[in-house]
C-alpha cells in the first residue's frame, strides 16, 4: 500500500484554552508517538486531513506524515470526535514499520442482491460494519467484500466464512455471526377490550371462586 503524504506542524502549546483557539482556526490537535520515540505534539489542517482520507482505505490510510523535515509512516491510533458535532477534535498518530504487524479495524461491504431474500420480503442484516485484523500496513485491505446473492432466509454468514486477502488473520470467534437473512418481525396486533356484560362478569367471578352477589329473597305463600 502507497502512502499518503500529510503534513504536520510541530511543538504546538498544550492545554484546553490552546486547543480550542486551534480547532477554530481549522487545526486538529495530535501527537505522534510510536517506536520508542519521544511523543510529538503536532497539529494538522483539518482541510488537509479530509484530503489525505479520502481514499478507499479512509482512515486505516498509511500516512507519510512529515513533522519537520522529517518523514514518519504512520497510521491513526485514535480519532476523538466532538460529542454532538461530531467533528474531529484531537487525533491520535501511531509510527509504524511498513512490514510491522498491527491491529487495525477494517470496513464490511455487502456485495450483490439476494433475490430469493427479497423475494419473500426478507432482509439481509450486517450484524457488524468493521472486522478487526492483524495486518501490516503494505497487505493492509482498504474493506472486506461479502458476496450475498447466493443467500436464503435463515442463512447465516460467520466470521470463519470470510475469506481473507493474503497476510490478513482476523480476530474473534469463528462463529461470530457477520451477516445474517432473516424475515422481519411480525407484528401482533393488541388484544380488543371488550367490556363484559352482565352475564359475563358473574361467569368471570364464578370461575375466580368469587360468590356472586346474593339475589333478593322470592316472597312465599306463608308470609
């Protein structure tokens, strides 16, 4: 895998007051750290990022990050994003060596139509949208294709189902469900209420063990 070249600045100050001057100014707060180096503070242009990110491999992306004069490969680690904007608020870069093993979570793509699921009104769940790998960032894949036209209601596709590109291993149980066929869930419509009547509640009261209320006495020949 290629690298993308992304530029960084070094030695910006610390602190939440800094930090938040920066992000105004369309500058992402970081570090780089990694290898037995000494972590570096850095910033990027939040401009600059979504460029370098745009590629089929997002943010699993090997970077050339230069800091400098200097070029590191790396990788992002971590992305802290704002809690309601959503934006990147600080980020998180990892030195890595090219043929190094590391842990990296990959994009499932579902690939295809299941015609005899849609047919009967079915639908074909992702029960998860990354798979974590152990990879080097040369095999690196960019996303896992899952091939679904071939699927029937009921049928199951597992983690040990999917065939992995060459010098990808991935982590997890075998058995864990990936995707899934299925029929979507019946509806049950609520019981009517229906008020009982008068017959009906002494039958009720009868069967709980209740006595119906006791009825007027009949007048007799003797009175």
């Amino acid at each position: 895998m290629s690298q993308v070249k992304l530029v960084a600045t070094a030695g910006r100050t610390t602190g939440s007051s800094a930090s938040r001057r920066l992000r105004a100014a369309d500058h992402i707060p970081g570090v780089l750290y990694g290898h037995g180096m000494t972590p570096l503070t850095i910033t990027v242009e939040r401009r600059e990022l979504r460029i370098a990110l745009s590629g089929a491999a997002g943010v699993n992306t090997v970077l050339a990050l230069e800091v400098d004069g200097n070029s590191y490969p790396a990788v992002i680690k971590e992305l802290q994003r704002h809690p309601i904007k959503r934006t990147v608020s600080h980020i998180d870069f990892l030195q890595v060596g090219m043929h190094e093993e590391i842990i990296v979570q990959v994009p499932l793509r579902l690939e295809g139509e299941a015609r005899a699921v849609l047919d009967q009104d079915g639908l074909v769940d992702p029960a998860v949208n990354f798979i974590e790998v152990t990879t080097t960032p040369t095999n690196m894949p960019a996303e896992l294709v899952v091939d679904i036209t071939a699927m029937q209601i009921g049928d199951v596709i597992r983690l040990g189902d999917l065939t992995m590109p060459a010098g990808v291993t991935p982590h997890g149980d075998p058995d864990m469900p990936v995707v899934t066929a299925l029929l979507p869930a019946l509806e049950i419509p609520e019981p009517e209420v229906v008020e009982a009547e008068e017959g009906e509640e002494v039958a009720e009261a009868a069967a709980e063990g209740e006595a119906p209320a006791e009825a007027p006495a009949a007048d007799t020949a003797a009175e």
